[in-house]
C-alpha cells in the first residue's frame, strides 16, 4: 500500500514538505512502520493499518515539512541542521 498524504498538490512547491513525505514513502516501502506505530499488542507480527490510517499518517508527515509543520517542531527545540552539498 502506497502512504502518501493528502495533500499532495502542495509538494511541487514546498521542497521540505516533498523532502519529509519522500523519507516517510521510504520508510515504509518495504518496511511497516505505520503497523508496528499502530499496533496496540505489539507482539509477533502487526495487524496491517488501514488506508485511511495511511493516508493520515503521511498527511501529518508531509505537514511536518509546512512551514507551519515546521514551526511547530521549532517550537518544540527542532531545527533543520543545513548541509552543504
């Protein structure tokens, strides 16, 4: 299942919003890190999330790298360290 967010329209010109969903597709192209996030038992295998659960997740990721997104991790002491190169 592909997770991507709701609102990707947005991504064409916001390059950090594109740049946190891109991390959060990869983090869970093969592996299932929404499941294990989800799963109340946490043990053995996951239930697999549902679609909308997907599609949550990824929005909120993707809103991370908003400026507002962005802000708000500020608020909370985060800051994108800048690399050169």
């Amino acid at each position: 299942m592909k997770r991507f967010g709701l609102q990707l329209h947005r991504l064409r010109d916001n390059p950090e919003e594109q740049r946190f969903s891109d991390a959060w597709m990869g983090a869970n192209e093969y592996g299932k890190t929404l499941d294990y996030i989800l799963d109340s038992i946490q043990r053995g295998l996951p239930p697999k999330a549902s679609e909308r659960d997907s599609h949550v997740a990824a929005t909120v990721i993707q809103w991370l790298g908003s400026p507002v997104g962005q802000k708000f991790l500020e608020d909370l002491g985060y800051t994108r360290e800048r690399r050169d190169g």
